[in-house]
C-alpha cells in the first residue's frame, strides 16, 4: 500500500464519518462506527 493509497483511505473514513453523523443528526438513527462522534456530542451537548 502507497502513501497515496492511504491517505485516500484515510480520507475516505473521515467522510464516511461525517456523513454517518450528519445522517445521526437529521434522523436519529445510530449508525455502527458513529459512537466516538455521537458520544464527542453528547459531551458538548452536557457541556455548553
């Protein structure tokens, strides 16, 4: 695996993130792979 390859990899898991929280947010669905954000929220949520 190239630097390059991973670092498209890389990126790739971060916009599946992101995309998995938004969908989080807009319905209320958990999604498998989001509990580290959901959970990062909830702490700011708790948090202001």
């Amino acid at each position: 695996m190239t630097l390059e390859n991973l670092i498209e990899a890389l990126y790739g898991f971060l916009d599946e993130l992101s995309r998995n929280h938004r969908n989080h947010q807009d319905k209320g669905v958990s999604v498998h792979g989001d509990s580290r954000i959901s959970l990062w929220s909830d702490l700011q949520l708790s948090n202001p």
